[in-house]
C-alpha cells in the first residue's frame, strides 16, 4: 500500500496530511501544499479538487518544492494512489478522434511515438481494458500527462485537462516501490 505525506510549506514544513488512498479534496486538512513525500508507491497528484487539472505522477522520493518541480500554478488540491498488483496483461485501444471515432490501434505495450509507430496524427480518447497508464501530450513520454486505469474515455476534455491530443502511452507497472 502507497503512503504519501503532504506539507502546506515547501521543504517539509508547517501542517501537514499524511494519505494512503484517494483525496478528492485537500482542503479540508490542508489550506495548501508545496511539498510532499512519498514513502512508498505511486500517486497522481492534481492541482484542482476532484483528480481535475494538470496531473503529475509521483514514485518514491522527496518533493521539497512541488509547485516549481512540477510547473504547477497553483498547488497540490487532490490525489490518486495508483494500485500496484497489477500483474497481468496490459491493454488498451487508442481512438484518433473523441467518442471512439477515427482510425484505432490496440496498444499491449509502451508506444513512445503514435504518429511514427501508426501514422496517428492525435489520440483524443481511448478505452482501457487492463492494466495502468500515463498519455503524454508529447512523443517520448514528455509533457503533460493524464493517468488511464481501466474504463472508457470519451473525451479527455471531460477530465479538465487542457490539451485534448496525446502523443505517447507509457505502461505503469509495479516498479514503484
């Protein structure tokens, strides 16, 4: 089981929340956070209340400066622990366009570019049938990220992210520990 420890100051300071599952809303314990720790497993934290806004994904390690190491513009408001027994098969199916429409591709493992590896100009929704994984809104799993669990994804739009359009997928897997 994950363990997260969140700070209302940066470098580790002042009140602070410890979380060993999902939090919708930080608020109420903490009026901020700039800083956190993760003691083991993996989290997504997010900068708006209800797992909305830019999402950023967190292993093992100290955060003494969230908001400037991650490019937040505000601070941490919510966070998802990721669980780690998955232990089988990996799949999902990318669509090109919203509601599951345009050319699709079954992805079983990381995929670091979709426009080289399927000459798919975007990936705008998808369907995840197993496993965890993070879209990058950029090849070679950079930029901003979303994390995907099993489930439909009509619109990435609908999870207040920003940029609709993801360029690369990247399996999580149990190295989080």
């Amino acid at each position: 089981m994950g363990r997260i420890t969140f700070f209302e100051e940066r470098n580790f300071q002042g009140r602070s929340y410890e979380c060993m599952s999902d939090c919708s809303d930080m608020s109420s314990y903490l009026s901020r956070c700039q800083s956190c720790r993760v003691e083991n497993g993996c989290f997504m934290v997010y900068e708006r209340p209800n797992f909305m806004g830019n999402q950023f994904f967190m292993r093992r390690g100290e955060y003494a400066d969230s908001m400037s190491m991650m490019g937040m513009r505000d601070c941490i408001r919510s966070c998802r622990a990721i669980p780690m027994q998955h232990r089988g098969q990996f799949r999902m199916k990318i669509f090109e366009r919203e509601n599951f429409s345009g050319q699709s591709h079954d992805l079983l493992e990381d995929c670091d570019n979709i426009m080289e590896r399927f000459r798919m100009n975007d990936c705008m929704s998808c369907q995840v049938t197993d496993g965890h994984w993070l879209m990058f809104e950029q090849p070679h799993f950079r930029g901003k990220m979303i994390y995907v669990k099993p489930g439909e994804y009509r619109s990435f739009r609908e999870m207040g992210i920003s940029s609709t359009r993801f360029m690369s997928m990247r399996r999580i897997t149990d190295s989080c520990n």
